[in-house]
C-alpha cells in the first residue's frame, strides 16, 4: 500500500501497467510529459481516491485505462489536449463528483465511456465538436442535473446512451440532425420535467 508516484521522465503509460494494482492509496498525478495512457493502464486500482486532473499533454486515453477505479471522490477535469479518449476508459468510476465538461477536442464519445459514474451531482456539458455519442456512454449517471443537452452536432446516438440518468431535472434537448432515437436511449431519465425540444 501507499502512494503511487509516476516519474516525468515518461512519455506514456503502457498497456496493464499497473492493472489490479488495488493497493495504492491517495490522489493520482499524470506528470505533464505524458502522451498517452494506454490500455487497462490503471484497472481497478481501487485504492485511488480525489480528484483526477488529465493534463494537457495527454492527447489518447485508451480502453480500460481508468475503469473500475472505484474510489476517486473529487471532480474529473479533461483538457482541450485530449483528442481520442476509446470505449469504458472511464467506466464504473463511481464516485467521481461535481460537473463534467467534455473538451471540444473530442469528436466521439465512445461506448460505456462513463458507464455507472453515478455520483456526478454538477452538470453535464457535451460540446459542439461531438458528432457521435456511443452505446451506454453515460448509462448509470444518475446524479447529474439541469438541463441534458444534445448539440446539433450530434447525428448519432447509441443504445441505451442516458438510461438511468435521473437526476436531470430540467428540459431535454435534441439535436436537430438525429434521425433516429434508439432503443432505451433515455430509459428512466425519470426527473426530466421542462421542455422537450426536437
């Protein structure tokens, strides 16, 4: 046990680096040399805990880097840096709080990205860059609030994409360029209670 300190002479964080490594404790630093973080990187490494800053070097998240890491409590902040982050990078982070904002250097938000961050109690901001939202990429996250707004950027929503978000209390608004709103994709968003604007 006890903390994990990555030095900055990396470049990247290799694939299962540290995968299962469930017994470091405390808060995370990426050293601002980091390009990458590479698959699984950080797999339920439970023992993690605050907020988790990805720094402006970082361009790619890969699969798995950070799911299942179940006890970071304090905000997720992405930088505008951060051009791929792929599928369940950040799934079952549980406890993750405050807003998220989304960077407008992401075009795709990639399936299961978010799954179960069911503690983000802030708002949630999905910028004009998004062109595709994936499969169950924020299913679970049912702690957001305020209004759940789709820029018309978006010409894609997957499956299941916001079922159980029920704590979005305001309106709901589409994106004008979807032509097809899938299977569950709202499911339970049971707090919705403004306007609904197609």
């Amino acid at each position: 046990s006890g903390q994990l300190i990555i030095p900055d002479s990396l470049s990247s964080i290799s694939n299962d680096v540290f995968s299962g490594c469930s017994g470091f404790t405390g808060s995370l630093t990426i050293p601002k040399t980091i390009i990458e973080i590479g698959v699984r990187a950080f797999y339920k490494c439970f023992g993690l805990t605050g907020s988790l800053s990805i720094p402006k070097s970082v361009m790619y998240i890969r699969k798995d880097a950070f799911n299942g890491c179940l006890s970071f409590s304090g905000s997720l902040t992405i930088t505008n840096s951060t051009v791929v982050i792929e599928e369940c990078a950040f799934m079952n982070c549980e406890s993750f709080t405050k807003s998220l904002e989304i960077p407008p250097s992401i075009k795709e938000i990639n399936n299961y990205l978010f799954y179960g961050c069911k503690k983000f109690d802030g708002s949630l901001t999905i910028p004009s860059s998004v062109t595709k939202i994936g499969n169950y990429a924020f299913n679970g996250c049912s702690s957001f609030v305020g209004d759940l707004k789709i820029p018309d950027s978006v010409l894609d929503i997957g499956f299941s994409s916001f079922s159980n978000c029920r704590g979005f209390d305001g309106s709901l608004i589409l994106s004008s360029n979807i032509t097809v709103v899938k299977n569950n994709t709202f499911f339970e968003c049971s707090s919705l209670s403004g306007l609904l604007i197609l």
